[in-house]
C-alpha cells in the first residue's frame, strides 16, 4: 500500500491489429477495435489512462490502487483479447500469444487428391 500512494501502479496493455486504436483522457478511453460503433469506457476517477507518445498503440494504466488497475485492465483487455491465428486484439506488454497454425498448415500434409481414387 506504501509503493501505490509514493510511486503508484500501472499496468501497460497493447493494441495489436490493423485499423485498431485508442484515444485517451484523463480517465476516459474511447477503443476503435473493428466493431461498428466506438467502446468508450469511462473508469473510477482514481485511475488514469496514458498513451505512449512514440507508440501509439501501448496504453496505460495507473492508480494507487493495485486491485482496481488490474481489475480496469481486464475490462479493457475483454473487450477484444488476442486470438490466437493472428494476435489480433488487446494483450498485457509481457504477454506471449501462443499461435495456432491455421487451415492451410494441418492440410500441407496431403497430395490434394480425392481419398480412394
């Protein structure tokens, strides 16, 4: 409780995806994740959204306190988590997305021609 009152928690989420993006506020966070409308998610006034400067897809987190960061996180992380194909979505900075080969690696194994001709 000491460290969350002198130097306070964060937590650093990234957006991975072509044409996704965030826009920030104080403590306000409008997400352009492929759906038709905008998410706007307005948080308790304690927490506080920052976007890297250089990067424009990192987004974070801060507050003094440790639960409610991780807890507003998760919720912005929900709205679109990675996928495993592409990596598509919102994941934690030090999240590793374990990639599926898809459709056209399972079938590599195969001449192509029908079975029993």
């Amino acid at each position: 409780m000491i460290e969350g009152t002198t130097k306070g928690f964060e937590k650093k989420l990234e957006i991975v995806g072509v044409g996704y993006r965030a826009q920030t506020s104080k403590n306000k966070i409008t997400l352009n994740l492929g759906y038709s409308n905008p998410i706007e998610f307005t948080a308790p006034e304690e927490i506080e959204f920052e976007m890297d400067k250089e990067k424009k897809n990192i987004i974070t987190v801060k507050g003094i306190d440790k639960q409610v960061v991780g807890e507003i996180s998760a919720k912005i992380r929900s709205f679109k988590e990675p996928e495993p194909y592409k990596g598509k979505g919102i994941k934690y900075i030090d999240e590793t997305i374990t990639r599926k080969a898809g459709k056209a690696a399972a079938g590599a194994g195969t001449t192509g021609t029908a079975a029993g001709t």
